[in-house]
C-alpha cells in the first residue's frame, strides 16, 4: 500500500508520456441509478497468452474482515477487440475466467450497490458512493499495472467527482497500480466543496448533506482545526501523494455511519435526517479518521503489509493501531475547542467502564483481541457468539491504554505527543512496517526500561490494567462508583409482553450467571413480584441492597424453576473534574488537555 510521493509523480509522468507498462481502462455509468445499479466496462491489453482471471476483492482496506463483494455482480459478459464474446467459466464464487482471447479483453458488467459506508457502494439519484473494492474487478497477474478510469457522471443531477486518484483531465483520473485504485474512495454527488492550503498542502471536504452555506462553513473550520492540532502532535503532516488530502463525507439519510482510512482519504458517512442541523455531526469520526494519515496508512503494522485483497487480514497491533488513533480522537477534539473539558473527561468513563468491568480481559489480552479483527470488524455471521464475555474492542481497549500510557509518561515528566512522535520518527517518516516488538523497544528508548517492561509487560502481554485511579488523580480527575449501594443482577433484562428475558449472555461472574439462568430462559417473576406487572427490573430492586437475596422464577423449554440469587453492587463508574486542583494537578492538567 505504500508508495512515496517521488515514485507516485515518476510513475505518472513516464505513463503520461506513452513510454509505460499498457494501462488498464475502466468506464463506469450510472444510466439505471435510481434502481442502484451501475454499468462497467474494463478494457484489458497487451495479455499473455492464457485465461486471464478476472475477481472481485474479498478485503477493503482499512477492514479486516472477509467481505463477499462478489454477490453483486451481474450480467458478466466478455468481448475480444472485434466485439466477439468470449468463453466465460467461474472457478469459484469470486472469479471469473476469461478464454479464447488473443490478447485484448473487454470485461463488462452490471453491479447493483445500496450500502453507502466505508465498505460498501451505494448509487442512487443523489450519488455514487464507491468504495472501490465493492465496485470494480481486477485482474490477477496484472497488478502492477497503471489504471485510468473514466466516470460517466449524471451531468442532468450536477454530480461532480472527488477522489484521491489523480486527476488527469474531465471525468478521467489515474492510479499507479491496483493497490492505490483499490484504496482509493470515489463520492460523486452534487456536494458543497471546501478547501484549505494547509503546510503547503491542500486540505479538501466533499461533503454531500442537505446543509446551508455558513453550516458548511463552520464545519470546515472544525474539520481544519482538527488538522491542524493533529499535525501540530507530530509536528508535521506526510507528503501526500499529488500534494492533497481530501474528506470525503456523505451525511444523507440512506447512508450508514461509518469511518475509514485511506491513504490520501478518508470516507466518514452517517445517517442524518434531511431536516436535521449539521452541527458537530460525526466530527469524531472526522478526527479519528485524520489521526490515521500518521498511524495505520504510515506507521503501519508489519502484518497488514502488503493488503491482501483475497483473504482476511489479522493483525495483533491493532490495539495500537485503531485503540491509540481512537484516544487521540477525544484528546484532539477537546484540544481544538470542540468539546469541554468536561464533556471530555466524563466520556472517559464509557470506556474505563467497558474495559474494567468486563470478563473478556481474562481470555484476551490486547494482542489477541486485536487477533478478533476477521470475527467483528464488520464480519456478518449468523450463529451466536459469546462476545459479551469473551472480547473488548481493541478500539476502546487499545484507547484506555493509551491513556494510561499517556498519564503514567506525563508523572514522569514526559508524555504520549512525544512517544508518537518517536514512533513517527522511526517508522512512519520512510513508511517502516512495525511490529508489536518495536514499539515496545521504542518505548525503551523513549521512557526506559523500567516504563516499558512495566508497561507491555502487564497491559501489553498481559490483561492488567494501570492504576487509573491514582493517575486520573494527578491531573484531577476524580473516579468513583456511579451508583454506590445500588443493587443488581449483573445482566441486564428486558421485559416484553410481561416476560423478561436477558438482553446479552450472563455475563460471567454476575449474580444471573451464578445462578444458572441463559439469555434463552423466560424471567416470570423476581422476589415474588410478577414481570406482567413492572414495566422494568428496577422497580423490585430499588428496595433491595447488595447482598440481599431474592427468588428468581423462569421458564426454560416449558419447565418451571426457582433459583434465590444475592445481588450484586453496581460495577458502573464515573468520571468528573476536580474542582480544587493543587499546582501539580492543574500544570499536568493544562499540559494534558491543551
């Protein structure tokens, strides 16, 4: 996936002087949008003298999971350069092999699309949102190859095209290879435009939404302030390919939200009401995704490079990779203004709870939740799991890391901007793929030896947590129980049509898990008080006090039981600011959150 800016622009001048490797041509037309169908044409030259394999990608960069882009693909018809059709045959469901040419091959066919998010594609009346995995076949052994394409936009809807390819004249843009076409998002789409030269670089927003002019406006500031506090962390943005960056967001109410990294891109999508203010509408997402032009797209894990466009890729860095990305994603967003402090660190406590509270830390440790990336990242599967027990996301695992990192460094007068820009330093800068290894001995280098066997050691290696308590302490913030003496069954229950029944699994550990009862059982009554009655749980145990008992009457396949339970305290915890700050408190503070 890596390429340097020199490399890009030689490849690009040598192709557009005639004296490159053949291009690969590709036409797509959206005649039948409102139906969301798309036509496709790829024009294959100069091929060797057998079947040439043609497939849909399986993978998208930036997810880990298995995909089957595949299924959408119809009407598959090939021609040789006189118009006769050629033998098609199929292998296997995501290919399509192509004999009797003599050489040229004209690969036609019609792709239905209606997900418009990171992954997907999606075209109707209002766009084509094309993630380029979901749309376009490719062919094997010719990978190298440059790309040109031409997009056959709706000129009767005013659609433009953004993208990170590059542009060349019109509709028609260039890619050096199929690694840069298939990481390279496409939203064509009557969309506002705004752009920034930033360090010498344009910074450009696509964002297709129904929006006034001044919202537009005043979401790009967000949007650059977001830049610019992210950049001022490493102190430096990377050479972007063909000089620009470039936002492609899509807040429609047919889209689904969404955010994913690219290596001159993002697509950021989100279901938003025609009628609803733009605001500070996925601006998260549009920092989470930013913080990645540095880490993903150029510090990068070994493990995922190369991509690989067939199979599923599995990385145990991503705790690092996606969970450090995600603390910077609140950090920059209260460092730019938009977030309060407090609003901040009193969202700490979603994730804190997430990480602490749950039973999954004594199966994985962070490595191998980052190994559960082809099971969750968008994976669809159709038998249950017992995820509730068994994985934390790496994103909010990874997140509460870095913030313990972040506060054990700054107690010993250094902190996390710094490590980055180590990081950065060392592999990012010249695209260094690293491993889990290396970011440990950086952190050596960085904090010394103690600090980072401390560290990966008992967080990395292992599922220990860092004293959040104490360290939140030091910068003054406060950790406590959120609903101290509040008694509880420890999974939650859902009471319909005067049944109740678990809302997960039993949580392991939790007084419902103790006492036998599965998310399949049907709750009747609790301590003598029918659910018919109550229209929740806690109307019976508002009364009651940890330690108490109670009896639990259910159902399971058409046989009574009772079971007594003693309920449990409330884990839940909160987080809030100090109000009066030592000199301590209020320096580590300034220097944490500003």
């Amino acid at each position: 996936m890596k390429r340097l800016l020199l490399t890009t622009i030689l490849t690009f001048c040598i192709y557009s002087l005639g004296f490159s490797q053949t291009a690969t041509k590709y036409e797509i037309s959206f005649d039948n949008a409102v139906h969301h169908e798309a036509e496709i044409s790829i024009l294959f030259e100069n091929l060797e003298e057998k079947d040439l394999e043609v497939r849909m990608s399986r993978t998208s960069p930036g997810r880990y999971a298995l995909h089957e882009f595949a299924k959408n693909v119809y009407s598959v018809k090939a021609y040789d350069e006189d118009g006769n059709e050629l033998t098609i045959t199929r292998p296997n469901p995501h290919q399509w092999n192509v004999s009797g040419h003599s050489g040229t091959v004209r690969f036609e066919y019609t792709l239905f699309a209606n997900r418009g998010d990171g992954t997907y594609s999606q075209i109707d009346e209002t766009h084509a949102h094309l993630n380029i995995p979901a749309t376009f076949a490719w062919a094997r052994n010719y990978e190298h190859r440059p790309i040109e394409i031409t997009f056959n936009v709706r000129e009767d809807w005013d659609w433009k095209v953004a993208t990170q390819l590059k542009h060349i004249e019109g509709n028609r843009y260039y890619a050096p290879d199929l690694d840069y076409f298939l990481d390279s998002p496409v939203e064509i789409a009557n969309f506002h435009l705004r752009e920034r030269e930033y360090r010498g670089q344009n910074i450009r927003m696509a964002l297709h939404t129904h929006a006034s002019e001044e919202e537009i406006d005043d979401y790009f500031e967000k949007v650059m302030a977001i830049v610019e506090h992210q950049t001022e962390v490493f102190g430096e943005m990377p050479a972007f390919d063909y000089g620009e960056y470039t936002f492609l967001n899509c807040y429609m109410p047919n889209a689904s939200g969404d955010g994913m990294e690219h290596r001159n891109s993002t697509i950021v999508t989100g279901s938003k009401p025609l009628e609803r203010a733009l605001g500070d509408f996925r601006i998260s997402t549009i920092s989470h995704e930013f913080f990645h032009v540095w880490n993903v797209e150029r510090i990068r894990p070994a493990s995922l490079e190369p991509f690989d466009f067939e199979e599923a890729n599995m990385s145990g860095e991503l705790w690092f990779a996606e969970g450090f990305t995600s603390y910077y994603t609140g950090l920059t967003l209260v460092r730019a203004g938009i977030i309060s402090e407090q609003e901040y660190v009193e969202g700490l406590a979603g994730g804190i709870n997430f990480v602490v509270n749950s039973p999954g830390r004594n199966y994985f440790n962070p490595i191998e939740m980052s190994y559960q990336a082809p099971f969750v990242d968008a994976a669809r599967s159709v038998d249950p799991t017992n995820r509730e027990n068994t994985f934390i996301s790496y994103y909010t695992y990874g997140s509460i890391l870095g913030l313990g990192l972040d506060l054990m460094l700054r107690n010993e007068d250094l902190n996390l901007d710094d490590f980055m820009v180590l990081i950065w330093d060392k592999y990012g800068r010249n695209e260094i793929p690293y491993t889990v290894r290396d970011i440990r001995d950086a952190l050596e280098e960085y904090a010394g030896t103690e600090m980072a066997d401390e560290f990966f050691t008992h967080s990395v290696y292992d599922s220990k947590l860092p004293d959040y308590r104490s360290l939140l302490e030091s910068v003054g913030v406060n950790i406590e129980r959120a609903n101290p003496g509040r008694a509880t069954l420890g999974t939650a229950v859902q009471i319909e049509n005067g049944v109740g029944k678990l809302r997960t699994n039993a949580i392991v550990g939790s007084p419902i898990y103790e006492a036998g009862i599965n998310r399949n059982d049907e709750i009747v009554s609790i301590d003598g008080v029918s659910l018919a009655s109550v229209n929740s749980i806690d109307e019976i145990l508002s009364s009651k006090s940890p330690g108490d008992q109670v009896e639990v009457t259910f159902n399971r396949l058409g046989e009574e039981y009772s079971v007594n339970i003693e309920l449990a305290e409330d884990p839940s915890i909160r987080t809030g600011l100090i109000e009066r700050l030592s000199e301590s408190q209020t320096e580590k503070r300034s220097a944490w959150l500003k």
